[in-house]
C-alpha cells in the first residue's frame, strides 16, 4: 500500500472535515473525560478511610458491636496497612480501567466524529458542486452564442467593404443573437436566484394562466400555421399566478418549436381527486425514450439533429423544462410528460385544488 504523501495528509488535516470532526471529537472527549473525572472522585472517595468498610462492611449489620468495633480494628497496625494498600490498588485499577475506558473513546470518538462529519458535510459539499457544476454550465452556454456572434462580426469587419443591405442584415442578427442571451441571462438568472420563498400560495385560474401564456405566442404559432385549441375548463388551483403562466408558456413554447407547420396544439384540463390538472398536447416531433428522463435536466437538449427550426439552427438553450420543474414544485405541484416519437408529446402540470 502506498503511503500518502506528506502534503496530501496537511490539506486532508486542513479540510473542513477534518476540522469540524476534530471540533466533534473534543467534544466527545471532554464529556469522557469530565465523566471518568467525577466517577474516579466519586470511586476513590469510597474506597479511602470514610467510604464502607472492606471487612466489616461486608456484614451488612448494622449492629452497635460493629460500628463501635471499627475504629478498635483499624488501629491495628496490620489492618491498617492493609488497608492503605487496598485502596492504592483499588486507586490504580480504577485509573487503569479510566485510562483504557478514554482510550477507546478516543479511537471510538474519532471513528465516529469522521462518520459525524461527513454526514454533516455531504450536502453542503453537494450543494457547492451543484454550484460549480452550474456557473460552469451557464459559462459555456453563454460562450457558445457569444463566440458566433464575435466570428460574424469580425468576418465581416475583415471585408474591405460591405454594403448597406448586408450591414442591416449583419445588424439584424445581431438583434437576433442578442435578444435570445437575454432570454438565457433572464432564465438564468430565474433558475438560479428562485428559491421558492416568493412563490404565492393563493388560488389561481388554470383558465386565466393558460390564456396570459397564449397570448404570447399568437404570432409564433401563426407563423407556422399552427392552431391552439384552447378546452382548458375553469378550475381553481393553489400556486402563483405569474410562476403557473410562466409555466404553462415554456411548454407551450416548447410545443410551437417542436411541432411542424400546419399542427394542431391542445390545450386542456381536468379535476381529480384534489388534484386539478393542465396538459399541454402537441403533434410533433416527440421525445425519443433514451432523452426522457433527462429532459428536465439544466442545459440537456435531446440529440440536437432533431431539434432544429426551419432555418436549421438549433435554438434553445436547455433551460425551459428545469426552469419549469422548479417553479412546479416550487408551487406544490409536479410535472409529468409521456410522449411518442413522431407521434407528439402531452405535458402535464399537476397542483393542489383551492380549497
Ligand atoms: P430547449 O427547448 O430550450 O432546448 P427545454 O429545457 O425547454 O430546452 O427542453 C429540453 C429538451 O426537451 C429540448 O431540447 C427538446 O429536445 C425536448 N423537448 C421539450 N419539449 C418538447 C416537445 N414538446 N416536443 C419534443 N421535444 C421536446
């Protein structure tokens, strides 16, 4: 076994772990050491001169002839002796046995406080990795658009001269490039910042969100010939108004991209049990079965072949569905999905009805 070098064992010492189970162990050992304190005081206290009596003691009587007989008997020179002896080994066994008893405390104490500490540690040090993971994510995702738009702005800068039509086309992608970042910065921004603690809890109309989410995207879905049938019933739920509308947009966003011209797009909704439901149907693509269960993943986009708009690029950052995971649970609710390759997909929003 290879033994670990000296600076792998200093920067293991200086881990946190290291130091809030030190700070567990001193504990532990405080306590097992304050307790075999006050058991030896209390031990050696009644096997001295005035605890009970090796010999008589023994008895159990409490006979006058006994109590007055030993004093009489301890002068005894001999008793006396050993009696003394008696109780310096009684003293030292005693302190043996602490000693040993502290010593596998120790051992025992420093086993668990390890144990004690990374329990305590593991889902902060999760929580700090999930961070990481996410600035790391949001910086490549941010790179990959602003890299595009660097390399069409310089190509065309390095043209001796260009024209007055490709400069408004050059300008209007830019727009373009530029208002789908701040979408992403916005989303970001959204997924990273929410935690739940403004999300009302108020009764809201199923009916109402899905038509504030509709109305954004009228001229999208007119621009791919596209219908929305809209069935959605007037139930009540408890969640937040702008989270749910914002909620069913994403997916109805999703349903317009991933939908081909001339589709039909189903808005509908039911009660069960206390359970009041909006599903949000599409006829499009699909979500082949291997991309399902990650889908609502930051930043995963099923195979991107498949997920292209008219003009071939790929657009869409892989945030909506977690974006719209969150906001969901955020509101008590879930979201389920069940779709066939080729044949469409039926987004589901689940909430508590209003009481
Ligand atoms: P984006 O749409 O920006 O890529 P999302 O998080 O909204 O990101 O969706 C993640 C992935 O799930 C999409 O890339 C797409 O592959 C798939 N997806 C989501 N909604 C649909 C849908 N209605 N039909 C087909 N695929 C979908």
């Amino acid at each position: 076994m290879r033994m670990p070098s000296l600076k792998a064992v200093q920067s293991f010492l200086k881990s946190t772990t290291a130091r809030l189970a030190m700070s567990y162990l001193v504990i532990i050992m405080l306590m097992s050491i304050g307790f075999s304190v006050v058991f030896y005081s209390v031990s050696a206290r009644e096997l001295g001169p005035h605890g009970p009596h090796p010999v008589l003691d023994q008895s159990q009587s409490n006979s006058q002839t006994d109590l007055d007989m030993r004093p009489r008997i301890e002068r005894d020179p001999a008793v006396k002796a050993y009696l003394k002896q008696r109780e310096a080994q009684g003293k030292r066994e005693l302190l043996e046995r602490l000693i040993y008893l502290n010593i596998i405390a120790l051992a025992a104490g420093s086993a668990l406080s390890y144990y004690l500490a990374r329990r305590t540690l593991r889902p902060i040090e999760e929580n700090m990795d999930a961070q990481a993971q996410f600035v790391s994510d949001a910086s490549h995702e941010l790179r990959t658009p602003l890299t595009a738009l660097q390399t069409t702005n310089e190509v065309a800068l390095r043209k001796p001269k260009i024209t007055e039509n490709e400069a408004r086309n050059l300008l209007a992608k830019n727009v373009a490039e530029v208002t789908k970042l701040q979408a992403l910065t916005t989303a970001l921004l959204k997924l990273a910042r929410s935690d739940g603690s403004d999300t009302r809890h108020v009764p809201v109309s199923l009916q109402n969100a899905a038509s504030e989410a509709m109305n954004k995207f009228i001229s999208a879905a007119q621009n791919k010939d596209i219908v929305i049938e809209d069935t959605v019933p007037d139930i009540s739920v408890n969640g937040d108004t702008t989270s749910l509308a914002q909620t069913i947009a994403i997916l109805l966003d999703n349903a317009i991209k991933y939908s081909p011209e001339n589709s039909t797009i189903l808005l509908s909704g039911s009660k069960n049990g206390k359970t009041g439901s909006i599903s949000i149907q599409d006829h499009g693509q699909g979500i082949a079965s291997k991309d399902l269960p990650h889908i609502f993943d930051r930043f995963y986009r099923a195979d991107q072949s498949r997920t292209q708009n008219t003009s071939g690029e790929v657009d869409g950052y892989g945030i909506g569905l977690s974006l719209a995971k969150k906001l969901v649970h955020q509101m008590n609710g879930e979201i389920i999905v069940t779709s066939a390759e080729g044949k469409g997909s039926t987004f589901t929003i689940r909430m508590p009805l209003a009481s």
